[in-house]
C-alpha cells in the first residue's frame, strides 16, 4: 500500500508540473470568452492581414534559409575533405552563442545608408541606395543565428550513414547529386526535421530581431496590444493565435519525421574532392561564419573600445548580477524539477506518468511572449481572488511569475540532459552498491553524482544562459526595476543608441559562448572515446 501511495504522490507531482504548462494555454483560449469587437474590427483594419503575412513570410524564409545553410554545410562537414575542416566543423556551431536581436542590431547599423557598407559601395555606384530594414534582411538575420540547429543534427545523421550508403548508391548508377537528394537527404530526415522545428520555434517567439527591424509580427503585436492599447485580454487573443503557427510548425515537424528511420550503417570516412571544390567549401562555410559571428563580434568589440569604460559603471554591473541572478535561480529550478521527471519516469513508468512528462516538457514551443500573457492573466485572477479573501497578496510583476515563466518555457531544455545522463547510471550498478551495503544516500553520492554530474553541468549551464538571452517573458513580467542585459539591449535599441548596446550585448554573446564550447568539447569526447 505504501508502494501506491508512492506512486499516487509521485504522479500527482509530476501532473502539477503538467499542469503548470496547460494553464497559460487554457487561460489564452479562454479570453475569446470576452468580447474585444472594437478591437479587432480594428486589428481588421489595420495591421492583422499584415501580422499573419509577415509571420507566414518568416516562417518559410527561415525554412529555406536554415535548410540551404545548415544541410549544406553538415553534408560538407560529414563527407568531404576541405582545409580547415577540423576547426570549421565546431565554429560553425558558435552562432549559437549569438542572440538574434544583437545580430540585427549590428546589421542595421552595417546595412543602414549611412553605415559603412553603402558608404563604400557608392565609391562605385554613386545612386546606390537601398533599406536597411527589408523584410529580407529579416530572413538573412535569423537564417545566419537558427542554420546551427539544422546543422548540428543533420551531421549527427550524415556522418551515421558512413561513406558506404554513397558507395551503394554510386554502383547501382547513382551521380553524387542523385545518391544525396534519393539516398542521404531522405535518411537524414529525422534529424533536419527535429532542428527545423527547433529553429521555427525560435522564429515565432523573436522579439527582438522583428521590432529592431520595425516588422511586426504577432510577438510585437502582443507587447503593443499590453503596453501600447492597455489590452491584456487582445494580447491573450493575439498570442492564442499565434499558437496556431506553433501547432502547425509541430505537426511539420512531426509529418517529415514520420515513417522515417535513423539508419547507421558506419564509419565517418570522408571523401577527397578536387581542390577548386574543397577550397570553395572552405570559402563557402568561412562566409557563413564570418557574417553569422566574426563581423558582429568585432563590430560589438570596436564599439566597446571606441567608448572605452564608459559603460563599465555602477549600473552596468548591477544589470550583469541581475541577468546571473535570474539565470542561476532559474536553472537550478528548472534542473530540480526536470530531475524529479526523469526520477519518476525512470522509476515509476505509467502511461499517465509518460503522457505527463511529455506536457510538462511540451513550454519550449510555447514564445516567451504567449507564456507572459497567460501567466499574467492568471496570476491577475489569483491575485483578485486572494484580494476577496482580504488577502492582499501581489502576485503580478513579481519574480514568482517571472520564475514560472522561466521554468516552464526551458524544462524541455533541461530535461533531455538530464534524462540522458540517468540513463548512463545502469540499474545493475546501483543493485550492486545495495549488495555491498551502501545507503539511499551513499548510493546517491557515490553512483548517481559521479555518473550524472557532466549531463547535470550541461543542462545548468543550457537553461542559465537561454535565460539570461531570453528578451520577451523577462521585458513583459520582470519586476519593477529588475533591468537584465537583454532588456537593456531593447530599451537601446529602440532609441537607436547601438554603441551604448554593445557591451551588455557582447556580455551576452561571451556567456552564451560557455554552454556552446561545453558542448563542443564533449561531442568530441565523445568521438575521440574507445568505442567509437
């Protein structure tokens, strides 16, 4: 009886954390319950055509873009021999470090009429002029900061064929363009499925890029609607529409990944090519590198040292302790509750427990911006109903919902380090320290810790820096004063002042770096490891 009750406890947990994702979306939908006629009649009017148009056109240019940059380069990466393969192969993955809207920021300020790159090219073509903020440059921008989630998993896919699958096809009267579009695209997938959904998520829930540009999509149409027309019930109905174009970009992803297998026959063998090709190869993925992280970065660093210290003052150093702050408390929450999932779902599986899981880890899909409007709706609920009790207690604007926030939009990003490194610690080990006399607690200590500390670090350090980057949650709910980089980086922004933004902006870009370098070195661990 003690065994159920056990187990009745342990779901009812893991159900709460479930539910914790389900209430902002219940609440979201349930705001169309009020009328807002005058509201939409003027989003008619104005500028809802214009909203689902510009998140349709981002939605499939960042496709196209991420798709053309990130397979491409896995396929050369995986398969081919080109000079500085070895250090590409990993850089590429540093645009990862780099948050979008400190990319756009830098690029309007290169693009503008003013800025360096029209100012050279009208040496040659005086009557040159063009937008700095086209909706194009919207595409590129996010295209060159998402390419590395395609890119990472599509050469995990790629270099799991082996160089035999293009070896078959070859003999069986395949050209090297047939046997990669009708054998090594189709086996690959899963993997450029799964990273094209991650980017698409990415996409939808910018904030930053698209208001830096001055392209309204529906995230900038949600802060409008809460702080420009005081209308917390609209945003409620503009974020429960953008939902859809999360559940659609879902469910492509989920359609190209099914009837769809890894298959691994071996080997990461690459190919020689002929030294025009390698060298294009080379000249091809350095161009992605350098606009997607060298410009910016130095463009951050000539700023940052054209100023001087100037931005090094008392202030600036309160914004990074509160962006750490937020960050570490953040993560080690998310970390605790996503090591109670995969604790309970390790070792009291039901289809209740799985189907839980998969909704308390579901809030990556959900923007920062949709998770704020449903968290502040609820909690303002909350909070009246306490006040009816004579409980004046203030929920609202508080880091409690900012934390919730948080914890809810980066589960899925801590529990799958996490779950992966429970699963190293193998049953019969822990069966052997019990033999031997070992306690709940010296097991805990002596197997689980040592086993589990590198997926432990890894998902700490993933959630701490998506939560210091993280612009739209942290702009609609952080307290009154509580400033983070990336809010100080929009206010910046949005008055123009680039220059001051750079050195809260290549903070960001040095932190987010960290996670990318962990996860750099220990893919090559693994690579390097015996049984490879």
């Amino acid at each position: 009886m003690r065994t159920r009750g056990a187990l009745s406890a342990s779901g009812a947990s893991v159900l709460l954390l479930a539910l914790l994702v389900l209430v902002p979306i219940v609440v979201l939908l349930a705001a169309w319950q009020q009328e807002q006629w005058a509201t939409w009649q003027h989003l008619l009017d104005t500028v809802l055509w214009r909203l689902v148009g510009n998140t349709l056109f981002l939605m499939v240019g960042v496709t196209a873009g991420v798709l053309l940059l990130g397979v491409s380069l896995a396929w050369c990466v995986a398969t081919l021999e080109f000079p500085g393969r070895r250090w590409l192969q990993w850089a590429l993955l540093l645009p990862m470090a780099m948050p979008a809207y400190v990319l756009a920021f830098v690029m309007v300020d290169l693009l503008d009429y003013a800025g360096p790159v029209q100012t050279f090219l009208r040496q040659w073509l005086p009557a040159l002029d063009f937008s700095a903020r086209h909706p194009l440059w919207v595409v590129i921008t996010l295209s060159l900061v998402l390419y590395p989630y395609v890119y990472m998993l599509a050469r995990l896919a790629f270099e799991a064929q082996g160089r035999a699958v293009l070896e078959q096809a070859r003999i069986l009267g395949d050209t090297a363009s047939s046997a990669f579009f009708r054998v090594a695209l189709p086996m690959a997938r899963p993997g450029i499925a799964a990273g094209l959904a991650l980017a698409l998520m990415e996409t939808l829930a910018d904030f930053g890029a698209v208001s830096i540009f001055n392209f309204d999509t529906f995230t900038t149409a949600i802060y409008k609607s809460w702080y420009g027309l005081f209308n917390l019930q609209a945003a409620a109905q503009l974020a429960s529409l953008l939902l859809l174009f999360v559940v659609v970009a879902l469910w492509l992803e989920r359609r190209g990944r099914s009837r769809a297998r890894y298959s691994e026959i071996g080997g990461r063998q690459t190919l020689r090519s002929r030294p025009r090709l390698a060298w294009g190869v080379t000249l091809f993925a350095f161009a992605v590198l350098f606009l997607a992280f060298l410009l910016p970065v130095s463009r951050l660093l000539y700023w940052v040292i054209d100023n001087g210290l100037m931005q090094v003052d008392a202030r600036f150093l309160n914004l990074i302790w509160r962006t750490f702050l937020l960050g570490t408390m953040a993560a080690v929450l998310v970390l605790t509750l996503a090591g109670w999932l995969a604790w309970v779902k390790r070792h009291q599986p039901s289809p209740s427990v799985s189907v839980a899981v998969r909704l308390a880890t579901l809030g990556y899909a959900l923007p920062g911006s949709v998770l704020a409007v449903g968290i502040m709706i609820s909690f303002s609920a909350v909070e009246g109903w306490l006040a009816d009790l004579g409980l004046g207690i203030v929920l609202v604007s508080t880091l409690a919902a900012l934390l919730l926030a948080y914890v809810v939009r980066f589960m899925a990003v801590g529990f799958g380090p996490v779950e992966n490194a429970l699963q190293q610690v193998r049953p019969s080990l822990v069966e052997a320290a019990r033999t031997l006399g070992a306690s709940s607690a010296e097991v805990g200590r002596r197997v689980y810790v040592p086993m589990m500390l590198p997926g432990l670090l890894t998902a700490l350090l993933l959630v701490g820096i998506d939560v210091m980057k993280e612009m739209p949650a942290t702009l609609l709910l952080r307290p009154f004063g509580w400033d983070t980089l990336a809010v100080r980086i929009y206010e910046l922004t949005a008055e123009g002042e680039w220059q001051r933004a750079a050195a809260p902006a290549l903070t960001l870009v040095l932190l987010g770096l960290i996670p990318v370098m962990v996860l750099t070195r220990r893919r090559a661990e693994r690579l390097n490891s015996p049984r490879n």
